[in-house]
C-alpha cells in the first residue's frame, strides 16, 4: 500500500469520490449498477452500492493506519468464526478467496446487507435473547486469542487518551486544570476498581457491543460491525446494554445474565469493573473526538466538541463516575 502522508492521514477520504467506490468494487468482479447510498460512519466510510440483478452490498473503507492488514483480517477471521458457528452475525463476503481487498491507496472489505430496527432493551425477552446471544459469540471468542489485535487496558484507554487531550489544544484554557485533576482522580479510581476485581480472563469480544451495533428482526438479533474487536473481560460487552439508574440496570443484568450463562460462565467479579469500562469509555471517545478533529467530517458532525459546555459537562461526568466507582453499585446489587 503506497505511504501515506501526515496530510492525508488527517483526511483519509479526501480522494474517496464515488467513481472510485465504484471502481473498487468492480475490481472485485461485482457489476455495480451506479447506486451508492452513503451509511452512517465516522471512523471508516460505508456504502451501500446496488448490484445489477442481486442484493446491494455494503462496502466499508477502512481508515488509514488505524488498523494493519494483518489486525483487520484477525477482525474478519473471527466473525467468519462465528458465522460458521451459526452464530447471527454479518461477516465479510470472500471475494476472490480474500475478505480484505486493496485497490491503488485504498483498503475495502464488502459485506451483504442486513437490516433490522434497534432492539427494545426494556423488554426482558429482548434482553435475554440478546445475553444468549453474546455468551454465544464469548463461547467462540474464548477458543483461540487474537495475535494482533490490542487488548483493553487502563493505559490505551484511560492513560494514552488523557495524555493526548492534555497535551493538545482543544480543552478550553480555564478548564484544562479541572479537567487534569478530575480525569486523573477517575483513572486512580479505575485502577482501584481493577484491584478489587482481581485477575480475571479475556478473551475475543465485539468490543463495542451497543444497541447501534444490534439490530433486530423477526427471526431474532444480529450484531454488525465488529471494528472494535478486541481482548477484554467478558463484561465489556454487556455493560453497554443497561441503562436508567442502578435497580433498573440490576434488573435488566438479571435477564441478560440469564441468557448468557446458557452458553458461558460469567464472573460475578467482573462487575467491579462497570463502572470503570464506562469511565474509560467516556475518556477514550473524546480522545477519539480530538485526534480525528482534522478530518473534515467531524467538526461537522460534532460542532459542540469544541465548546466549553461539552468539556464543563465531562468535568461533571467524570466526578459522578468517580463517586460510582466508590459504591460499585451492581456489586451490592447482583454480586
């Protein structure tokens, strides 16, 4: 793949027009019939392309230098993985015998196209379905490791992301010392709650298993967009089911664990650690924010980024994490 410039990794897409989306996927021997439906996506770009006499597909471009050849294609093996395993999940069409593809500067991989509407996560059934679902994927995840891929830990998600806000230049001057203490406050509470949880075993996960990335049909869920796949504890991809306050997302615990625990065993110490993969969630994104505000797309579709609202709110959220950090609630709740 040809070196990419510092300019062009700030704006990756600046040459993806659709004559070249179209002649990406015609390389791959699809007849493309010239319809192209841009999908909701920030971090890659994802089309919908109609095929002359078929189903339309999905193409995804992937993000230059997020991800080697060799950490996208672990992504695609383990879906086809789960796949096989009639596990629902939408893996990546092999074309060619390959899933990933190159074409001049750009990477791809096509899937098919799968709708469904947003699961009601209210609905105790949907919550149950959904667990069995996820101890699914976990039974598969848990039979090899991923080689490539990174790990979720406290220092790419929590440490590396302070660091880079700190250092840059979006926080506003007057909040950059509140923000400093009560982000470094959170990260003392994060580790804390990693000591109570004790060691605990990883394994393969989605990784970013919320209700965006769950659609639902009649026949029941299907997961899409396994981009974030990553080593972590099983709880990272349920934490992000439960909402409301802390009896109600007992109670919906309650349902999915009943589902899950079907098909693999969960760890009640791992619930020290809810509170603590939120906190390095809300760290992690706007890091996320930050390092991509370079690209076009972003300043437009988050123009409050640079506010001091949005940052005097964060102040507030992560000092109520650290406060939920402290009680654990779903410990006392469910442990």
């Amino acid at each position: 793949m040809p070196h990419s410039s510092p300019d062009s990794l700030d704006t990756p897409y600046a040459s993806l027009t659709p004559e070249r989306i179209l002649d990406a996927l015609e390389s791959v021997g699809l007849d493309c019939d010239g319809s192209l439906l841009a999908l909701n996506s920030f971090e890659n770009r994802v089309w919908q392309a109609g095929i002359y006499d078929q189903a339309p597909v999905v193409a995804k471009f992937y993000r230059a230098a997020r991800w080697s050849d060799a950490q996208i294609l672990e992504e695609h093996h383990f879906t086809q993985q789960l796949a096989e395993a009639e596990v629902p999940v939408v893996a990546p069409l092999c074309l060619g015998g390959q899933s990933l593809h190159h074409f001049e500067d750009l990477r791809f991989a096509v899937f098919p196209r799968r709708g469904g509407r947003p699961p009601e996560l209210e609905d105790p059934e949907v919550l149950t379905w959904t667990g069995r679902f996820l101890g699914r994927i976990h039974a598969v995840g848990a039979t090899e490791a991923f080689r490539h891929r990174p790990g979720l830990d406290i220092t790419s998600f929590g440490r590396e992301p302070v660091a880079f806000i700190f250092n840059g230049h979006i926080l506003p001057p007057d909040l950059r010392a509140p923000w400093q203490a009560i982000a470094e406050q959170a990260l003392e509470a994060v580790e804390r709650c990693y000591q109570r949880a004790g060691a605990q075993a990883v394994l393969r996960l989605h990784g970013d298993c919320h209700a965006g990335n769950l659609l639902w049909t009649p026949d029941g869920p299907h997961f899409v967009d396994f981009d974030d796949a990553r080593s972590g504890p099983a709880i990272q991809d349920l934490w992000m089911l439960l909402s409301g306050d802390e009896h109600s997302m007992a109670r919906q615990f309650d349902h999915v664990l009943e589902g899950y625990e079907t098909f693999a065993r969960f760890e009640p110490g791992q619930l020290h650690l809810v509170e603590a993969l939120r906190t390095l969630r809300l760290l992690h994104y706007a890091a996320w924010l930050a390092r991509r505000w370079a690209d076009p797309a972003f300043p437009a579709a988050f123009p409050w980024f640079e506010g001091p609202r949005y940052w005097q709110d964060h102040i507030l959220a992560l000092r109520e994490q650290v406060g939920l950090m402290a009680e654990s609630p779903l410990v006392r709740l469910c442990g």
